[in-house]
C-alpha cells in the first residue's frame, strides 16, 4: 500500500492561518499577550520595588521570596498556554525548587536558574505582548475595514478629509480587493509573531 504523503497544496498553504485551528490559537495567543503581560509587569515590578525598597527591614526578603515563589505558578501557567495555543512541547516545571527543609526551600528560590530565567520571560512578556497585540488589532481591522467597505461607504463611515469620499457600494468594492490582500497578509503576520513568541518562551523557559 502506498503510504506516500502528499504535500498540502499551494492554496492550503496559503490560507493555513485561516483553515487550521492552530492559526486561530496563535491568534489568540497574539491577543492575550498584552492583558498577561501587564498583569505579570505590574506584579513583578510592584513586588521587586517593593521588597528592595523594604530589604532593610524584616519584610522585604520575605516578600522578596513570594515574588521569587509566585513565579513559579506562572511558569507553569504560561508553558500549558504555550503547549495548547502555539504547538510547544514543553515539561511541566516544578511549583518550587527542590531544597532540603525550610531554609533550603527559602534559599532555592534565590539560587534556582530556572526562577530567574522565569522573571526574564515574564517581564519580556510585557513589551513583546504589547507589540503581538497592537499589531494583530491592527493588521486584522484594517483588513476586515476595507472588506466591509461596499457597506460602510453608503452609510458615510468612509467620508474622510481626503480627494475622494466613496459614498456608494460601488466605490466601496474598490477596497475589497486591498482588504483581501491585508487579511492574508495579517494571518502570515499573526504566524509570524506566533513563530516568535515560541521562540521566547523555549529559549527562557527550561
């Protein structure tokens, strides 16, 4: 029996961010960037400022290390994302680094690789969230804008200041064919980003 594999042909290929689910859970992944990433900015910088500026006293290690401990959960929260939304295979990590009894377990935290690379990727996720978010939002608006156009133009929703005020579904078909383009090229830009974001997270998170 021939079991030869045929290769997906070239219109498969080219609306596979739009005909396989793993497109629109890169997509999805895209999105959530900036909602996660400021929730783990805002946690991590608050908790690292906070601990450092009362490290002189009888607090600030101890909040230091449940900054150092939540990240942990984190990790494990943003691996299982990864695996289900971009296709990784990464281990499950640890919730808390191996230490022998109370100080050692207090200690792990400080000296555990994968706790501060865990820091890193959590910070990172900010500025890299915010870039996956803008430009998805914007790439798939601006095509889904102009490919509503034939509808939007009668209703005056396309009267900008310019030379030209397509005011009839007619003139709003002349988008649609610039909105076809930029649909197909916000999927490629949304697996790009997605290629991206696995790349960061294999590369910090091990």
């Amino acid at each position: 029996m021939d079991t030869t594999l045929e290769p997906d042909s070239s219109w498969r290929i080219a609306l596979r961010p739009f005909i396989t689910p793993r497109g629109w859970t890169q997509l999805t992944h895209n999105l959530l960037g900036l909602p996660l990433g400021t929730a783990y900015f805002i946690w991590l910088v608050t908790g690292l400022s906070t601990g450092l500026g009362l490290a002189i006293t009888i607090v600030g290690i101890p909040l230091l290390t449940l900054v150092l401990a939540a990240t942990r959960p984190l990790l494990l929260f943003e691996r299982g994302l990864a695996n289900a939304l971009l296709g990784t295979r990464l281990p499950p990590v640890a919730v808390a680094p191996r230490g022998a009894g109370l100080f050692g377990r207090f200690k792990a935290y400080w000296t555990d690789g994968t706790t501060w690379r865990g820091v890193g990727y959590l910070l990172a996720r900010f500025p890299v969230g915010l870039v996956t978010f803008t430009v998805a939002v914007t790439a798939y608006s601006v095509a889904l804008w102009c490919l509503a156009a034939p509808l939007l133009a009668p209703l005056g929703a396309m009267n900008w200041d310019l030379f030209w005020h397509p005011d009839t579904v007619l003139e709003g078909l002349a988008f649609v064919p610039f909105g076809v383009v930029a649909l197909f090229t916000a999927g490629w830009v949304s697996e790009g980003m997605a290629a991206m974001s696995r790349g960061l997270i294999r590369a910090t998170v091990r």
